[in-house]
C-alpha cells in the first residue's frame, strides 16, 4: 500500500475498481447482455423468460440457462417453447456455450454468422423454425460440433462446402428447406445419406468427386 501513495488519484481510483470484483465489468454481465438482447428480439407468450432479469449480477440463475463452475454460460434450453422472433448476433458472445437449444418455435430472419464464434458448440438445434436466407459459412469454425440440425426451415442457397471440414459432427440435416446446388460430399460428409438432404426441390444431388464440379453458379 506504501506504493499507492505515489500513484496519481484517477490511476488510483482506476486501480481498486478493477481489483473490486463487485465493481468491475465481468465476463458474465456480458453474457446476461447477450441472452437479454435476445430476449428484447423475441415474443413470448408463455413467459418463459419471464426471470431474465438484467439487473441481477449474472444469468447463472435464470430459468433454462445452464453455467459451468465459473458462471460462464454452457446451455440455453429453449426447445418448444412458442418464441417466435430473432436471433440476434449477440448469441456468439457466449464462448463456452456448448448447447444452443431453440428448436421448435417460431424463429422468423436469418441464422447470424457470429453464431460461428461459438467455439465451445457440440450442439446447434434450430429445426422447426421458419429460418430464411443462407446456411453460415462461419458453422465450419465450430471445430467441437457433432450435432447440426436446421431441417423444417425455409433456409436458401446452397449447402456451404466449407462445412466438410467439421471432422467432429456426427449428424446432420438440413432437409425440408429450400437450399438447392450440389451437395458438398467431401470430409465428414461423406458419412450422411441423403436424408440429411431429402425434400429440398432445388437440390442437384451429391458432389461426384473428379466428374460433377461443385456448383458455384448453377440455378442457386
């Protein structure tokens, strides 16, 4: 403390802030920003998000949010639950998220690309939305996802070729969309059959290595 007397009086009042843990700006304000910016885009009839206060310290406790040991933010548990809305693009600020569960709702715009921020993502659940416009091309950075499930969407465009180098999915579909082009047929989907793919009219069929050419101008 016999240092502190040197320091100048805003560097001084600077420092017992940041070292002030009920003072300084905390990872998990962030995240409760984040899901409240979410819950700003969204209706919700049955108030299932009725506890998201934004004047609590951290969304730790509110209702189908799941934190790990350090209060960081792992699952949202939103499956069914008659939202309809957007998502926004402050979802990818929540960087140990492993579960992003909002299928079977009433989702209306686009998927963002910073959903493609989600690092920690084992499972991304958006089927039985009414989703439009283009499937990321940023999902191919969620190197820990082995779940991606988008079918019953009205998304468009053609399936990004840049998500065959998710080496860890394990199950795909994006059926029941509008997506058309070729489908990518390489790295890990190699795997899928073509239910993953079924019922989007606009859909060529698989990739032929060495005699289709992947489709990049086409009818898409």
């Amino acid at each position: 403390m016999e240092k502190l007397r040197f320091l100048h009086p805003l560097a001084l009042v600077l420092l017992l802030l940041l070292s002030n843990p009920l003072l300084a700006p905390t990872t998990a304000n962030t995240e409760g920003d984040a899901l409240y910016a979410f819950r700003r885009a969204t209706k919700d009839p049955n108030n299932v998000l009725q506890s998201w206060d934004p004047t609590l310290v951290d969304p730790c406790t509110w209702f189908h949010v799941t934190c790990d040991a350090d209060n960081r933010v792992t699952r949202l548990d939103l499956g069914n639950a008659k939202l309809s809305g957007h998502l926004v693009p402050e979802l990818g600020k929540l960087e140990r998220l492993q579960y992003l569960e909002l299928y079977m709702n009433q989702l209306l715009g686009s998927i963002p690309k910073q959903v493609g921020e989600l690092k920690s993502l084992i499972s991304l659940d958006l089927y039985h939305n009414n989703l439009t416009g283009p499937i990321p091309p940023s999902l191919s950075n969620l190197s820990n996802l082995r779940y991606l499930r988008l079918n019953n969407n009205k998304l468009t465009g053609r399936i990004p070729r840049e998500l065959t180098k998710l080496g860890n999915l394990k199950i795909l579909n994006v059926s029941n969309n509008d997506l058309c082009g070729t489908i990518p047929t390489a790295g890990s989907f190699s795997k899928f059959s073509d239910q993953s793919f079924m019922n989007n009219p606009r859909v060529d069929g698989p990739e032929l290595m060495g005699f289709v050419r992947y489709d990049t101008r086409g009818r898409c």
